[in-house]
C-alpha cells in the first residue's frame, strides 16, 4: 500500500492548475482531504499520470512534486 499525500512545501500552483487538481479531486473519490491510501498498482498508474501534467516537476529538491508517495503504515490504513 502506497500513501499519496500533498506536499505543501511545494510552492508551485502550475501542475494544480493545469490538470492536477482534477486528477487529485478523482483519486479522493469525493471524500476530500490531503491523502489517500491506494493499493501499489493504483498508486503507480496515478503517479505516472501526475507526471505528465506540466508543473509536476516544478518544485525546489526538497520537495520536486506536489504530491509525495511514501509506503502507508499501519496508521494510515485508517485514511
């Protein structure tokens, strides 16, 4: 399982602007917030399509991409 979560340390608005928002409002699946839990195939698909949206890799180093994937602990099952 893979957490999916903003990253509000990156600053850029140009990847929610051009796409990301939508993208991101559609994994949530209507329940909002700044992160979800998917399964590892789910997580992977979505982020190759994050990708793809100009701004992705807008970020300064330590925080390239608006939203940041880490492996979802027992805590964020309950997401």
């Amino acid at each position: 399982m893979v957490k999916l979560a903003i990253d509000f340390e990156h600053a850029s608005r140009r990847w929610w602007e051009n796409g990301g928002q939508s993208l991101w409002d559609g994994i949530l699946d209507g329940f909002g917030g700044s992160s979800v839990v998917l399964d590892d195939h789910v997580a992977e698909s979505w982020l190759a399509e994050a990708g793809r949206i100009p701004g992705w890799d807008d970020g300064p180093e330590y925080a390239p991409h608006p939203i940041r994937a880490s492996r979802a602990d027992e805590e964020d099952m309950d997401l």
